[in-house]
C-alpha cells in the first residue's frame, strides 16, 4: 500500500540515509539501564561487565551504528545471557541491518526473560512490519497496550494506526492517530497520516486544519508534501486559489503539473 511515505523510515532532515524507528525506550544514559522497579526478572542485576558492553552497544546504536553496536550486544549477551536488554537491543540493531530473522529471535530472547516489558512486544511488531506481516504486528503492539496500563504512550497508538492502514482498516486508523495526536506531542507526521486518511474519506476539511497543523510544526521535514496533499484538498473544496497557493508555496510546480484544475 503507496501512502506517499515509507512507513519503516523515520523522516530525516539531514539528507542523510534514514533510519527505521526504534522501539525500546530511550534510556537515559547518565542513569543505570535497569531499574529493580521496572522489571522482577534475574536480568535487573546484570554484572558490571555486561553492563558497560550494553551501555557501550546503547551509544553506538543512538548513532546509527547499527553493525557496530552488534558486538558489544554479543559480547554483553554472552557474559550475561539473561540481560534482556542487550537481546532486545541488539534484535533493534539487527533489525536496521535487514536482519529481519536474527532480529525475531533476538527478541523472542528478550520476552522470553522479561514478559512483562512492553517495548519489547513494539520492537516485534516491528520486524513483524518489515517481513510484510501486518496481523502479527498489530497482535504485537495488542500486547504491548495491555501491558502499558492507564499510560499508554501515544507512539503505540501510532504504531498500529500505520498497520491498520496497511490492512485497509482505515476506521480504525484514524481512531489510532486521533488518540495518538491526543495523548502525545503534535507531531507534523501524525496530523500528516491522519490528513492522508481524511482526503481518502472525502472528509477534505477535516484534511485541511490537520494539514495547516502540520505545516505549522518545526519538527515537520517535508513541507513539500504537506503543502502537495493540502492544495488537493483545496481543490476538491472548489478552491483553486488556495490550491495555487499552496504549489507556489511549496516551490512544487504547477496545478497542472500535479493533475489538479487550475
């Protein structure tokens, strides 16, 4: 399904190679990388050597080395095999390697220690995603809602509104980002998928003020697109003026160019 955006990839301002979303928790790393008030499992006491190999995996991984990071994990897994966070980790970085197969068992590993943690059930929705298995992803991102309480972190709600557009549940869909845009930050890429939805629908209104919020948005890298998809809208609202507007604003050509009715 072409929604215009590689749901897989996280936008990048930079110019540079983008990278798929990660899905365990950002750690803060002047903190310890496990809490005994986070997890009941033997792997909250990790020794000291396992420690630093994960932490030392954790930094390469937040720059994007993926390849890199991979030894560290291993070496982190092989003293302590029962540190879930270096095999959860480490499916994370096999994962952005293309290593869809190596990644599922890594996490396998992962929940298997710790049953309870609810990124770990987000990182194999996602490997799930890449190998083309949206049912399984979305059972996956199920589980890690249940396990998430009555503070359900809005990036799973937006986790599996992609998924559920995937499958053609579009209903369902916007449920998901309306809830996501509810409980988290206003993220130019949420009111974007939820525009996308709303043009579908012939809901165009609607695709409008989320589309102007979007373009409103610092963090949004892909203006272009924004104002692409909201000079569509203004023309199916009788608004050829607007629509002109919004190409020339964009720097994106013509109405003719795009298909649309000066």
């Amino acid at each position: 399904m072409d929604l215009g955006i590689n749901r897989n990839k996280q936008i990048n301002a930079t110019g540079n190679r983008p990278v798929k979303r990660f899905a365990f928790a950002f750690i803060f790393l002047s903190l310890p990388l496990y809490s005994p008030c986070t997890t009941n499992s033997a792997s909250a006491y990790p020794t000291a050597e396992s420690k630093k190999q994960t932490r030392l995996g954790h930094f390469l991984l937040m720059e994007n080395k993926f390849r890199q990071a991979i030894p560290y994990y291993s070496r982190a897994i092989k003293i302590n095999p029962s540190d879930s966070q270096a095999w959860n980790e480490r499916a994370t970085a096999r994962r952005q390697c293309d290593d869809a197969q190596g990644a599922l068992e890594d996490v396998n590993h992962a929940i298997a220690i710790d049953p309870q943690v609810a990124s770990f059930f987000i990182e194999k929705s996602q490997i799930y995603s890449d190998l083309q298995k949206p049912t399984l992803a979305i059972e996956n991102v199920n589980k890690a809602i249940a396990l998430s309480g009555k503070k359900i972190p809005y990036y799973m709600f937006e986790e599996r509104a992609r998924l559920y557009e995937v499958i053609h549940e579009n209903d369902k869909a916007l449920v998901d980002f309306s809830e996501a845009l509810r409980v988290g930050p206003k993220e130019a890429g949420c009111h974007y998928d939820r525009a996308l939805l709303y043009f579908k629908k012939g809901r165009y209104q609607e695709a409008v003020n989320d589309l102007t919020l979007a373009a409103a948005r610092k963090d949004s890298a892909d203006h272009n697109r924004i104002y692409q998809l909201r000079a569509k809208c203004y023309e199916k609202l009788g608004k050829p003026d607007l629509a002109a507007k919004d190409m020339k604003q964009g720097n994106i050509g013509s109405l003719e160019e795009w298909g649309l009715t000066p």
